[in-house]
C-alpha cells in the first residue's frame, strides 16, 4: 500500500512474523508476593526471546484482583510464550509431549477416580465430539444436581459414618473443595496436557468436608472394579495402618483391581524427605511422587 510520500511499501510474511507488537499474557489468580512474580514474568521473556535479541522487560504488571502481564513480542515468541506459560512443562519433560501420537482407542479408556468429587462445569470435562460410553461401561450416574456426559461418564458418592457436621457438604458427586476436579483433570481433562486426554472419566467421591474414610474408599474400589474402569487414580494419602498390606484398604482395593486387570495409581503423598516418609508401598501398584524438571524459577533471596 501507499506510504505518505506516495511510495509503495510492500511487507512480506516474514516481516509481519518479525513485528513486534503488545501482547497480554495473563496468568491466572494473583500472585500476593509482587517480587516473585516480576521475576516469574521476566523469566518466562526469556524464555521466549532469541539468545542474541534485546533483553525484553515486563510494560505492565497486571497485581491488584489477577496477574499477568504486557511485554512486545514478535508472533512467534508469542506462540512460545504459550508453551512456557507455568504448569505446562511436566509432560515434555518425563518424555510425553502434548502432540504425541495417541492410540485411536485411548477414549475408550475409563479412568476411575476416587477422590472428592469433580466439577462437571470446567471446560476440562466438556463432551464435546466425544462418542457415547463404551459398550463395557456397567457404572451409573448417581448425581441429582448435574448430568453427566459422553465425558464423565459416571459419578457416584459414598457417605457412611458421618454425623451432624454432614450438613456442610452437597451430597452429591460434585466437588466442593477442588480435589477432586484438579485430579481428574490433570489425568484426563480435554484443556491441559493431561496424561489420558481423550479418556472417559468415572468420579467416585469419598472425602468430604471433614476426612475421607476407609469404608468409603474401599467400597468405591469394589464398585470402580465393577464398574470396568481400566486404571484407578487416587490422590489420598494420610496415616493409616500399611505395617501389613491386607490392613491398609488402599492395598486391599488395589489387589482386587490388579486382580481383574485394572491397574492402581497411588500418591508417595506429601511428606519428607525424611526416611520412611512413604505410605503406599505395595508390589502391585504404581506410587507417583514428585520429581525436579528442567526449568528455573530465579528469585531474589531475603
């Protein structure tokens, strides 16, 4: 098109890749500690910028009710800047990348879950081109205040002993302290790199406001089997009586799916690094904990 002095200025596409131009990147619930995520943010910059570029530094810092942030960048550092956003790394690093290639049966996986519930709502568990259920499928949905889907599948709730103190909770599968939701989605939510993503879910909710109990958990267990859910997850932890496998639910439940050819995934939980800091230890489960990655997140020290 014409400049001002009647010239004609033409802009190949590799010109318009090398404009740079104000994005915001926004970063979810804010961040109280203002410090850390200046440096959050000034990291993942330089991420996303060429080891021989300018140095780019933060326009403006989103702090007060959400974070984020606005820096100028080229199309491509913003295509980066989605990949190097916090969170999303996990995946690539242990060697299972989100464009992998997945088995054209992997939504015929079930996932069972036992936790505290999920919220049918997220956009992680929308249904969205998802075909009916398996024809295994033998679970139900015993939820009065939400309907599952081709995605949840299924979603039951157990409630023994419990005493007045009940009535602080919805006696439904919904979950209503987060859990349960961030456990189902991290294992087979649609949205983030989740393990399974295509996978069918099934919620079996056993904590509640006040603990989660053993006879929940085993009965969740022996309906989940029933159910044919192909794998267990849970992310339960806590004291309980493992000295003996056949005295601790977690294992008796996990024995009776590797039985029927469901595998269990359990927690190394929360504790340590002390010695003898693990619960879930038995042969026939796999025990997840956490692990270092490839990354670095560089703070002031006070």
């Amino acid at each position: 098109m014409p400049d001002k002095g009647g010239r004609v200025v033409c802009h190949s596409p590799r010109d318009k890749q090398l404009r740079k131009v104000t994005y915001i990147v926004y970063t979810g619930n804010n961040i109280n500690d203002e410090t850390s995520s200046l440096f959050l943010y000034q990291n993942m910059l330089q991420q996303v910028a060429k080891s021989n570029s300018t140095p780019k530094s933060v326009l403006h810092h989103y702090k007060r009710a959400f974070s984020g942030f606005t820096a100028k960048l080229t199309v491509e550092e913003a295509d980066k800047m989605v990949e190097t956003t916090p969170y999303t790394r996990s995946w690539d690093f242990i060697g299972f990348p989100e464009y992998l290639e997945r088995e054209h049966n992997e939504c015929d996986v079930i996932t069972g879950i036992i936790d505290s519930g999920i919220w049918p709502e997220s956009e992680s568990f929308n249904d969205k081109e998802y075909s009916p259920p398996p024809s295994k499928w033998k679970g139900i949905c015993q939820a009065s205040d939400f309907a599952c889907n081709n995605k949840i599948i299924g979603a039951t709730y157990y409630r023994s002993m419990y005493g007045d103190d009940f009535i602080k909770n919805i006696i439904s599968p919904r979950d209503t302290n987060g859990h349960g939701t961030h456990t189902s989605s991290i294992a087979a939510g649609n949205l983030v790199k989740a393990g399974a993503s295509s996978a069918r879910i099934s919620v079996y909710k056993v904590c509640w406001y006040d603990n989660c109990k053993e006879v929940d958990i085993l009965a969740a267990f022996d309906d989940a089997i029933a159910d044919r859910v192909d794998i267990i997850s849970i992310s339960i932890g806590g004291k309980r009586d493992n000295s003996k496998y056949f005295r601790d639910v977690l294992s008796i439940g996990a024995f009776h799916a590797m039985q029927n050819g469901i595998l269990t995934v359990l927690p190394a939980e929360n504790s340590g690094p002390q010695r003898s800091s693990l619960t879930n230890f038995s042969p026939w489960v796999i025990v997840v904990g956490a692990s270092t990655i490839d990354r670095k997140f560089i703070g002031p020290i006070r």
